[in-house]
C-alpha cells in the first residue's frame, strides 16, 4: 500500500522541499468550480504568500484517507487576498475535486523567496531564537515566539533559568515589540536589546 502520509513528487524536475522552509499558511478548502483553493496565511500581511509561485505542500497533522496523496508542490497561477484569507489556483489543481483533496495542507515557501522587509520591519521567523539582553547587558533570555495583540506584536522570551518544567507564566517573559521597549535588533548578532529589567 502506498505511504500516503508523505508528499509525492510530480516529476523529477520538480525542486526538492527547500531547507529554509517556512510554514506560512493552510488550505481551508476548496473555492468555486474551477478548483481554486482558500488558504488562512498565519500572517495578518500574506505578502509572503505572494512573494512566490512555488507553494510546497506538506500533509495535515494526524491521519489522511487512504489513497488520497498531495502534490509536494503547488506552481500557482493566480492569488489574491478575499476576505481574511487568500485564494489561489495551481497547475496541478485542474477541479474541484483536486481542491477539495488539498484540506489541511500545510503551505511552505522558502525563506529565501519572501520579499525584503522595510526598515524597521522584521519576519517573525527571523526573531525566533535571537538572544535577548537589556541595557544593562544583562540576559533577559531567548525568543521563543511571537504572538499579535491587535495593538502591536509581542516577543515571548524564555527566562535562562527557568527549568524545563516550569509552567509558561514562570518560565517566561512578556515583552512589547514595539519602540518604547526594543532598542536594537541585529540579526547578523542574533541578539534584540531592550529596555526591560530582570524583575520585570
């Protein structure tokens, strides 16, 4: 029986899954007749999902009806934001049938693809992992996500000495991403000083 839980390539001249991949969105489900898809990008901006025509295709956590098998890549001939989400049609989309079988895939594309940020402007990718410090010098711990207020983003930073175990309201700290709080961000350092003390 066929492994149905891995993507199957098109043809070998199809590019291998990218090692900067980045999930960036899901397939909601099909949309329309003509086997468009409707995709919820993880970002409020899906400016990265437009900033590339290949979409590699991962399988939905958890388990897939037998003999159903995903394209591991997508070349996409239209998108366009509807809504608060995106839809899109591929080459190898032809119906709605073919879309309709796309529900819960996972969308990657190459961190290398996505378009140049602005000044001041960062992906969240490129936040996760960076060291934080403050003014002082003093470690404050490292990024281990973000997550969007409405109002302005986040920084969710691990405290250094926090054991493993520790719930999340102990292990880690809260910290505005915004000018008020953050002074610098060097990626080439992979580092973000604050303004943030370590009782805070």
């Amino acid at each position: 029986m066929a492994d149905v839980s891995t993507p199957v390539p098109l043809n070998s001249d199809d590019p291998p899954f990218p090692g900067d991949a980045v999930e960036v969105g899901r397939v909601l489900g099909a949309w329309g007749i003509k086997g468009w898809i409707r995709v919820q990008p993880f970002s409020a901006d899906p400016k990265a999902l437009f900033s590339s025509r290949r979409w590699f295709i991962q399988p939905p956590e958890g388990p897939r009806p037998a003999g159903v098998a995903l394209p591991a890549l997508l070349r996409i001939t239209h998108s366009k934001e509807h809504g608060d989400g995106v839809v899109a049609a591929a080459q190898e989309l032809p119906d709605r049938t073919a879309a309709e079988a796309m529900k819960g895939a996972r969308i990657f594309i190459a961190r290398s693809s996505f378009p140049t940020p602005s000044e001041g402007e960062y992906y969240w990718i490129d936040l996760i992992g960076l060291e934080v410090v403050n003014r002082q010098g003093e470690r404050l711990g490292t990024v281990t996500d973000l997550f969007d207020t409405g109002a302005h983003s986040v920084l969710r930073v691990r405290r250094p000495e926090a054991p493993a175990d520790a719930k999340p309201e102990q292990a880690e700290r809260l910290i505005p991403f915004v000018a008020a709080y953050v002074d610098q961000v060097s990626l080439a350092e992979r580092r973000i000083t604050v303004d943030w003390g370590l009782d805070y």
